[in-house]
C-alpha cells in the first residue's frame, strides 16, 4: 500500500460515481472517524519531527521495499477503463488486509487472468473466488466480504466504487484505512492519512502522536491533528516501506537507520 502517483491520477474522474452520495459534514454520523482528536497545546509538534521524516526520505530513496514493487498501485490492470481499474483498486486493498504484498499481488494476478471486474466477480461461486485469492489472510471472510461489496457496487452505483470516504466505509470489509487510500489511488483525492500497522507503529515509536495510541484509527485522527496537509499523500507510502525495510515490528534494525541518534526509540548498544 502506498500513496498515489501518476497512475493514480489516470484513474480519478471528473464526475461521482453513480449513486454516490455528496459528501457529510463532519458531524455526520460515520464509521471512518471512530475518535475524535483532543485540543493539541499551541503549536505543538513532535521534537526533531522534520529531521526525521527527511531521513527517511532518504532511507526510502531506492523505492525497493515490498510496496513499492508488489503494492496496491502495482496490483490493477492500467489499461483497463476508469471504472474498472477502481473495482480493482478496491478489491486489491480488501484482500491486502492482514496480508503481505507479495500474497495480495499474487492473488490479485490470478483475479485478472480470468477477467476482474464487477460482472465476472457476480458471476463466479465462492468455492472458485476462495480457490483463487487463497493464501490471504482471512480469505473466507474476504470471499463474503467481495461478493456482499461487489453486489452492491453493481446494484447502487453502476459498477463503480463510491466517491467519498463516508460511502466506502459502509460497503462490507472496508475500514478507513482503505477508504482513505481507495479515495487517494482510485479518485486522486486527499481525504486523510492511510493508518495501517506499519504507520502505527513507527508513528508510535518516533512520538508522532502527543500520547501513545493504541489503534491505527485513533493514530490517523492524532496526526491529522498537526501533520501538514500536503504530507498526508506521501506519508503511508513513506513509512508503510520504511517499516517493511528497517523499523521492524520485532527486532528492528536500529543500527542501520539515520534516526537512531533522534528516534526515542532507538536500541542503542
């Protein structure tokens, strides 16, 4: 998973998909916004905050981490039209749950070799659906999960995905986190940071939240709080490689990160 380039762009289209609905306020009630954020002091933002995500940005400089090969972005046919590259946006980043790239691009390889669209998906059993995503993680829920969403993309807005974070979230098997990278990949529209485990963590461990959190959404909700804007397209791409890479759910490789002199915590021996 990661945040959107140039193909992303192909995909956005001027109008709405059909049947979509405007965008609610923030008032609204939804499923996206599980948190709501605590008045921050003046100003505040985390110590060393620039200096870091600049070397980062130099530690991701080779883009070779899985993402970047095998990501979302690399996971749709780009020669397919609009509509139907976003049904397979959508699709790779519900299979990507719980699930390493290297499985969901392999997955969503085998769905395009018999045809991926909304009416092929409609069409096929869920012994068949189950036999090809297998071995991602949940794959029978996601099997359930596929067939209630695609069902009705079909039936609500013509065979296109909804156009707004508030819509995504309701389908069967989306949370936020893929509806905010399904609004930046497949619409080319910045609704909010991308929070998954690996952007949790690091998040975490470099103090980017003013106090620990203990779920991605409550960490999205933190960093929009003072991240700037024009960072939030860039950060899950960023960090989702650099956690894949170098900061490690265990055992991570301090010794070989330029924050190890700057990360609160950094093993240093």
């Amino acid at each position: 998973m990661c945040a959107a380039g140039p193909a992303a762009r192909r995909l956005a289209s001027r109008a709405p998909s059909a049947g979509s609905a405007p965008k609610r306020s923030r008032r609204g009630k939804s499923s996206a916004i599980a948190y709501e954020p605590e008045p921050p002091g003046p100003g505040w933002e985390p110590e060393n905050w620039r200096q870091q995500l600049e070397r980062i940005r130099e530690m991701r400089r080779a883009r070779d981490a899985p993402v970047d090969e095998m990501g979302v972005e690399r996971c749709y046919d780009s020669s397919a039209p609009p509509q139907v590259m976003r049904y397979q946006v959508l699709l790779s980043l519900m299979l990507s749950s719980q699930t390493k790239d290297q499985v969901t691009s392999a997955a969503m390889l085998r769905l395009r070799q018999r045809g991926l669209t909304v009416d092929s998906i409609l069409q096929m059993d869920d012994v068949t659906l189950g036999q090809i995503i297998y071995p991602v993680g949940f794959w029978r829920n996601k099997v359930k999960y596929i067939k209630q969403t695609t069902a009705i993309l079909k039936q609500k807005y013509g065979g296109d995905i909804p156009s707004t974070v508030e819509e995504l979230v309701k389908l069967p098997g989306v949370g936020p986190k893929m509806a905010h990278l399904a609004m930046n990949i497949a619409w080319n529209s910045v609704s909010g940071i991308a929070v998954d485990t690996h952007v949790h963590r690091i998040t975490n461990r470099l103090k980017w939240v003013k106090k620990e959190t203990r779920y991605p959404e409550e960490t999205r909700v933190a960093l929009e709080d003072w991240l700037p804007r024009d960072l939030w397209r860039e950060i899950n791409w960023l960090l989702v490689g650099f956690g894949q890479q170098t900061c490690l759910p265990v055992n991570p490789r301090c010794k070989e990160c330029l924050n190890q002199d700057i990360c609160p915590a950094a093993k240093r021996r």
